[in-house]
C-alpha cells in the first residue's frame, strides 16, 4: 500500500480548460470535507470541483456536474491503479469554452491527476501504531536507549516526560515487551498507517 509523502498541485490546459490537481494526504474522512470547503474558497469561479479518495476500505468519488463518469470515476481508477491510500485527489476545473466530450473529459482528468502523482513522492505504508507513553526522568535514559532507532514525533518534558512515536505492526511486541519490563506503561495505542 502507498501514499503521497506531502501535499502536492499540478496545472495542465487542455484546449483552453485549466486543469488543477491537488494530491492531499488525509489521516481520517473527517478530513476530505474540511479539504473540499478550502480548495472551494481558494479556487473561487471554478466550474467543478471533482474528486476521488481512498481511505482504508472506503472510496468515493465525486463528478460534479460533469457527466456521470467522466471525471470523479477516472481520478479514482488512477488512485486505486496505483494502489494509493489515505489520499484525496481534487481537480478543480476552469471551462476554457472548448467541449471536451465524455472520451475527452475521461482523457483529460486521467491525465491531470496522472501528472499529479509523477510530480508527488510515493511512499509505502504499512500497518503500525501511534503510542504515548509517561515516565518519569530517571527512566529517560532506558526510554532513549529502546527507542534509539524509532519515530518520535513528540516529546514533552513536565512533571513527567511523555512521548509519542509510531512503530510498525510487527515491532510492537517486542517494544511493548521492552517498556513494560522497565515499568513503562502505555497510555495509548492506536492503530494508523506508516511510511516505511
């Protein structure tokens, strides 16, 4: 399984339509309606807004008053081809007074959101977990040692220190396994996809 490493924005003309990709990583659905509304205020006028995204086991795709099938159905053939997830692919188009044609709008989004993805960094994803863990300052230096090699992506030093890291499916017991016998317990543990 793949993504997208950041963000990205492309722009092709297609006889006299401007054409506007934007790739979006999305964590979660609650994402792709907050993306939406803000592509929609940054890209005033346009004449449609259609998108695909994948998210886990959940698809959706979007033509928006272009014709059944010509836009939101090939964004979305591309992203599932390319066996992308936890993405959001809008293209916002500007009619240039030029019909394409049911081919040619098929034609043009395929080809703008492929023209998206050779400008994006893909990523592998992988099945992993999002911890927190709380302890106290004389464990700091075993806490250090055992996750010397992992992906911290928070640190926070209190009353107690905790941090937040990500470790793939197959390193969790053993990591696990590791804090609790230094009497380091987790206060969270939450399934997500990482970048491998």
């Amino acid at each position: 399984m793949k993504s997208i490493k950041e963000n990205t924005i492309n722009e092709l003309i297609i006889n006299k339509s401007r054409f506007i990709t934007e790739l979006i990583k999305i964590n979660s659905i609650d994402d792709i309606s907050k993306n939406l509304n803000e592509i929609k205020t940054k890209y005033k006028g346009a004449t449609h807004y259609c998108y695909g995204y994948v998210i886990d086991n959940n698809k959706k795709f979007s033509d928006d008053k272009e014709p059944g099938g010509t836009a939101g159905l090939p964004i979305l053939s591309v992203l599932e081809n390319n066996d992308l997830n936890n993405i959001l692919c809008v293209v916002i188009r500007y009619f240039g007074g030029i019909k394409l044609g049911a081919g040619g709008l098929v034609r043009a989004y395929t080809k703008a959101v492929t023209t998206g993805l050779k400008n994006s960094c893909i990523i592998n994803l992988e099945k992993g977990f999002k911890i927190e863990i709380q302890f106290s300052y004389d464990k700091a230096k075993i806490v250090d040692s055992i996750l010397k090699d992992k992906n911290i992506l928070n640190k926070s030093f209190d009353e107690i220190i905790i941090y937040e890291f990500v470790v793939n499916y197959k390193e969790i017991d053993n990591i696990k396994n590791a804090l609790e016998s230094s009497i380091i317990k987790f206060i969270q543990k939450e399934n997500m996809l990482i970048e491998i």
